[in-house]
C-alpha cells in the first residue's frame, strides 16, 4: 500500500472528506450521543434490576475482542484500585479457571457474532456464572442470553466496533452502579457527554490546525515512531486505546507503555537506534542517504490528575531524559474530575488525532482489510 503523506489535507475540509469516504469522522463524533443512548437502553432492558437482586458478585470477569474488549479496561479504570471486588478483561477463547458461580460475566461484542466472546461467554453459561450480555440484537449473542436466561443489552453500532465505545462501555458502568461498585450516577455521565461534545467542536473538520489540539498531534506525530506512555489505571487504559487506534484507523505502529514499568524497561529506548531518527554515522561518506531517516521516537505521555507522587516525578524526569536525547515529547491532560470524564477526554481526543493521522498519510480510516482477510483464511 502506498501514501501520499500532506499534513496539508488537515486544512481544507473538502480534502478531509474526501479521505475519509466513509465517514470516520461521524462516527468518532457520535460519542457523546452514545453515552446517552446506552443509558437509556441499559435501563430499559431491566438487566440493572436482575443484577442487583443477586448481590454483589465475587469478581467481574469482561470478555471481548478489540474495540470491544476495551470497554473492560474502562469499565476497570473507571471503578478505580479501590473497587471492592476485581474487574479483570478476558481477550482469548478460553475462560479461567477459577471462575465460576460466584462471579458475574459480562460478554461484549459489538457485531454480536465475536467468536472468541462467544465461546468464552458459552462457557461462562455451562459452568453457571452470573452473566450479562452487551452487543448486537438478533446475534449468535443474544441468542445466547436468551438460552441462558441472562439479561441482554442490545447496541446499536455507529458504524465500527473501535468507535462505539461508549455504546459498550455504559451498560457496564450502569450495571457496576447498581452493584454499588462505582459513584456514577446519571448527572455524571451527561457531565461526560458534555465532555464529549466539547471535544468533538474542538476537533471539528473545520477547526483549523493550529486552534484544533487533534490536528497538531497529528501534524507532531507525522512520520515519528509513537510511544505512548501512561501513570495512572485511567491513563494507562488511555494509552493503550491509543496505541490500538494509531493500528486500526491510521494503519500506524504505536508502543504502549505505563510508568512506572516503563522507566524499567522502554526507557532505555531514548539512547537507542530510534531516538534521534535512526540516522547513520554522519561522517560515514559512503553511506547511502537515502537511508537517513529524518523522524524518530516521539514520546506521548497522557497526564492525569491523580497521579501518585512517585509517578509524578517519574513522568517529569522520563520527560527530560527524552528532550536531552533528542525524543520529541507531546504531554495531554486529562480534564475533568471523575475518573470517567478524564478517560472520556483523553480517549475522545486520541480517537480524532489516530483519524486526522490516518487523513494526513492518505490512508482510509475506517477499512481493517487485514483484519477481514485474517478472518478470512482461518475460517
């Protein structure tokens, strides 16, 4: 596949149409909406009522795949290290063994026909879990929760699984209030979709660079390798969401890290081939030039308010080993109070930098035809 890279596109509106035929855009700005529409569906599916009448469950397992499968994350990162039972997110086809009766279940899949989901949420149901079910109606899914009588919350997707997010995310979140596992209640979550919609006029396509926060990180991490650093359970899951949209919506690398692991490990990477742009020995005469690369490692590190004090420092001192070495650095603040509004901002402004990236290298947004061939050949 071959690019034509023009951060130019960025600028001209009819330009970022025109690269994104199927409407990336829309679907990433529809976030806001999905909050409200989720609750909504949540409630009226009755699942909050079945679940609490039960009681508090051992421990939450989450099962799902890529987009889907992140909504465990925020679901964890959410309900904080203080949440009073673990909230752990299953990517794999098999379930652990360690759960069983006593846990609650919760099966994710926007498309509603995951495979791995599927055979993992058969085998919750056979070994009596607790369950609930969160996807597409009419689907191998909700097929399964009606066998197993288990409450079901259909989603309607905004076009990808990677952008209905918080379609996903917010019967989770509902369920986990009425447990009693998280202070969520509905005034918050129309405070996020504020949130939400603030950011999407912010990054709007006819917001031009220099006043659009998207568009200059695009612009920054154009042709750079992209590390992503978190330091705190919303961060970290921030993080990793990014590094998945730099894959799916720019066709793009990015290294996900979490300090203070990576202070252990990736920052040994600033000395590295990488750092200053891998460029060859200068006064090597006969080296081809064509192999100077003019771009390297770009450190990206997402800042949360609750930091520990340690991290903290960690963060500021990683920061000024990168700029000594040459690594560009691009920092992003969480806003807001609540863990959801902060993960919420970080996520929905990483979700239109990986789209205006993805514009600016000539690459379609929405297409994974690796994905679709992959599933393909080992059907």
């Amino acid at each position: 596949m071959s690019v034509a890279v023009d951060a130019g596109r960025l600028d001209d509106v009819a330009r970022i149409e025109a690269a994104d035929p199927s409407d990336m855009l829309r679907q990433v700005a529809s976030s806001a909406a999905q909050i409200r529409e989720a609750r909504a569906a949540t409630l009226e599916s009755g699942a909050v009522d079945v679940l609490a009448r039960d009681g508090r469950p051992r421990a939450i397992v989450v099962t799902g795949m890529g987009g889907s499968g992140i909504s465990g994350d925020v679901l964890a990162a959410v309900c904080g290290l203080g949440c009073a039972v673990p909230i752990i997110t299953v990517r794999g086809y098999r379930l652990p063994g360690w759960v069983g009766a006593a846990d609650l279940v919760m099966a994710v899949s926007c498309s509603g026909g995951t495979e791995e989901t599927v055979a993992v949420a058969a085998e919750a149901a056979r070994r009596g879990c607790r369950m609930l079910f969160v996807g597409g109606a009419d689907s191998p899914l909700s097929a399964l929760a009606e066998q197993s009588r288990s409450p079901f919350v259909p989603v309607r997707s905004a076009g990808q699984p990677r952008s209905t997010l918080w379609g996903l995310t917010v019967p989770l979140l509902v369920a986990a209030r009425g447990l009693g596992l998280v202070d969520a209640p509905d005034g918050l979550l129309e405070v996020a979709a504020g949130r939400l919609e603030d950011i999407a006029h912010r990054c709007r396509p006819s917001s031009e660079t220099f006043v659009n926060p998207a568009k200059q990180v695009a612009a920054e991490l154009l042709g750079d390798i992209p590390m992503i650093w978190g330091g705190s359970e919303t961060t970290a899951t921030a993080a990793y969401r990014f590094c998945c949209q730099l894959n799916e919506n720019a066709k793009y690398p990015g290294v996900f890290g979490c300090l203070p692991e990576s202070d252990h490990n990736q920052v040994v990477a600033f000395d590295g081939y990488f750092a200053q742009g891998g460029a060859a020995d200068p006064d090597d005469f006969f080296r081809d030039r064509a192999d100077d690369a003019e771009h390297g490692l770009h450190l990206v590190v997402l800042r949360d308010s609750e930091e520990h004090p340690q991290i903290r420092k960690r963060r500021e001192v990683s920061v000024e080993l990168a700029r000594a070495r040459g690594v560009a650095v691009t920092e992003l603040r969480a806003e807001g109070e609540h863990p959801l509004e902060r993960i919420a901002t970080l996520i929905a402004l990483a979700d239109y930098v990986t789209v205006y990236l993805a514009i600016a290298l000539g690459v379609d947004p929405t297409p994974v035809a690796t994905i679709q061939e992959l599933k393909t050949r080992i059907a």
